[in-house]
C-alpha cells in the first residue's frame, strides 16, 4: 500500500448514517437533470456541448460552481485507470508473490487467464473514460524488466503493453478538443523507477502538457483555470522529484478500504469522513479489494463479477454524498468498472447539492 492510501486508525463504525441511505434514488434522479447547463462561453470560442453529454460536463456546470475549488467539487475518477488493456499474455509484475511467479512459470496457460481476471479494473479504454465524464485518472507506472531503457508501462499485478509517453499523448490531444475540461493525473506505484527514470518522466510530462499544466500551489477554481488556459493537474507519488518540478503536485491522498466486502468498505469510507477530509484534493475509493483467499474460495469469480454485485450498495452510498468543505465532504470519488450503473453521472450529479436554493 502506498503512503497516500490512508487506513483508519479508530474502530470502524456499525453502520452507515440513517440520513445518508434514505432517499437515494429520488435525489440522484432530481439532481442530475439540474446540475448541468450550458453556459454562455466567456473563455473560449468552442460550441456549446449538448444538454447532459458527459465528455464536456465541467464546461456545462451551473455558473455558480465555476469559482468553487476544484477540491470542493463532486469529481469521478476510475481506479487503476489503465489495465483495460492487460490480457492473458501480460507479464505478472516483479512486484508480485513469489508463487504467482512459480505458478507463471510451472502452468502459464492457467495463471496468466487467472491472473488477468482479477487485475482488470476498467473496461473502456483512457479516451472512453474522458469521454463518459471521468476527470482523475489513477496511473499506476512502472519500468519493467528487460524493457527497453526508457519505455515507461502501467502495472496492476500485471505489466501493459501500452506506454506511459504514447497515453499521456493520447490524453494531451483529448484535452485540445475539450479546452474547458480538466482532469487530475494521479502518478503512483513505480516500480523499478531510479531517479533517473523519474526525470525523463517528469520531462515527458513537461513537454507532452506544456502550457495546460497548472503548477503546484492553491488549489484552483475552473473559472481561474479557464483564464489561465490550464487544463492539467500531476500528482506525483514521489518527495523527490515533486521537489525538482514546480509542476508537480504532492501526492493525492487515497482512502482505500483493503476491503472484500462492501459493507466493511463503506464503514471505512464513514470512519474516514468522520476523521475530517483533507484539506486539499482527495480521493474516496469505492473499489473493493480481493485478497489470495477469497480468490481460492471463489476460482471461477472475477474482480468484474465481484464489484458488480457491489453496485447496489456503492450507488446508495455515492448518491447519499455530499461535496464542499465541511470536514464530512467528497471530493472524488473513484471505482472499478466506470461504465457501470451510471457511476459517473451520479458523481457529477452530486455538484447540484453545492446549488443555493
């Protein structure tokens, strides 16, 4: 676990709030048809998106929400942004256990199938997540073995054949057919990075975003980013180099649950609210987490099949939420299989609660 996925040091709690699971579906059905509107373009020259089309959602907020910090904001995010493209033949990561390696080496045309089925957590690929609304991108980095010096991948137990420069190209160029959107690059994990790959990382993410970056300091308002013509914020999980490049910014605190169950993550995610937020960008991760036993118990499951039988429970929690700064407040929220039961358009929804009546 890194340093910014925070586990809870108190009890958890019994049980959800009573206030916060009632009502659900009549609030997520009212909120969504009012969140959005499409604004006279004050920044910009681009045309006006369509009511309700989720791949310009930020440029179609109520005036209102354009001078709230984005920290205050209701934001959806995806976990593990980039194993959509793992398959049955992707490496198992060094990271791994020992037996995953054995068991790869002994009967590969079973572990690697198995492997798979429990380290995919998206389905649409980086361009379909932006287009269906998602604005924080977990990019989980890495340098594999016996790649080549620079190749940079993504790893979630298993290694990508996509590369790091050639993605965060391809979300540079989403950005310049949506100058009023902005999204959150969360750069975790990297394994087998030295300092020297992290500079040419860091390069790469100076020279790919240029001017669409927004530099390390108070978290910005969209009206102050739209001025700016800054479209991009880079947390970086490492001291080091986050201290070289004033483009960078801190690790994002994570709140992950470690948890196989639902209700135990949720009572999590309450014991953290409890605790207060951050006070700046933060995740609430609603992804439910697998371990080696419940994987042996369960050998023809899947992490797919797990979290959809989750959303019931999730979606009640993710619709009875609440952005701003009060210290129980969300700010993004992130889960597994983005595309499901709405996810997206509940988490924008809930911008409307921030409406004055």
């Amino acid at each position: 676990m890194s340093q910014s996925e925070l586990v809870p040091t108190p009890p958890l709690m019994q049980g959800l709030e009573p206030s916060r699971v009632g009502r659900v579906g009549e609030v997520c059905r009212s909120v969504h048809k009012n969140v959005l509107t499409v604004p006279e373009h004050t920044v910009g020259t681009e045309a006006a998106a369509p009511m309700g089309d989720q791949a310009d959602w930020m440029s179609q907020l109520c005036p209102q929400l354009w001078d709230v910090p984005l920290h205050h904001l209701s934001i959806p995010g995806s976990h593990d942004t980039m194993t959509y493209c793992l398959n049955r033949k992707s490496r198992i990561s060094r990271a791994s256990s020992w037996l995953l390696h054995l068991l790869g080496r002994v009967v590969p045309f079973i572990t690697g199938p198995v492997v798979m089925k429990w380290s995919v957590t998206q389905t649409l690929d980086v361009t379909q997540q932006l287009d269906a609304g998602v604005r924080y991108l977990d990019l989980r980095i890495a340098h594999a073995p016996e790649g080549s010096t620079r190749n940079l991948c993504f790893v979630h137990m298993m290694y990508t054949k996509a590369l790091v420069e050639d993605t965060l190209t391809e979300i540079a160029e989403w950005l310049q057919s949506h100058p009023r959107e902005v999204v959150i690059l969360a750069c975790r994990n990297f394994e087998g990075m030295t300092c020297e790959l992290h500079d040419y990382l860091a390069g790469c993410i100076v020279n790919i975003f240029g001017d669409m970056l927004c530099p390390s300091g108070e978290v910005p308002t969209l009206r102050q980013l739209w001025a700016r013509e800054q479209q991009v914020i880079v947390s970086y999980e490492d001291e080091a180099t986050v201290s070289r490049y004033d483009q960078l910014w801190p690790a994002i605190p994570y709140w992950w649950g470690n948890a196989v169950k639902t209700d135990v993550l949720l009572r999590f995610l309450e014991t953290m609210k409890g605790q207060g937020r951050p006070d700046g960008l933060f995740v609430a991760g609603i992804n439910i987490t697998e371990n080696l036993c419940y994987i042996l118990l369960h050998p023809v499951d899947s992490l797919e099949e797990m979290t959809r039988r989750s959303l019931p429970l999730m979606t009640e929690w993710v619709c009875a939420q609440q952005p701003g700064q009060s210290p129980q407040c969300t700010n993004i929220i992130a889960g597994d299989f983005v595309d499901a039961d709405g996810f997206v358009s509940k988490v924008i929804s809930l911008n409307c609660k921030l409406l004055s009546p």
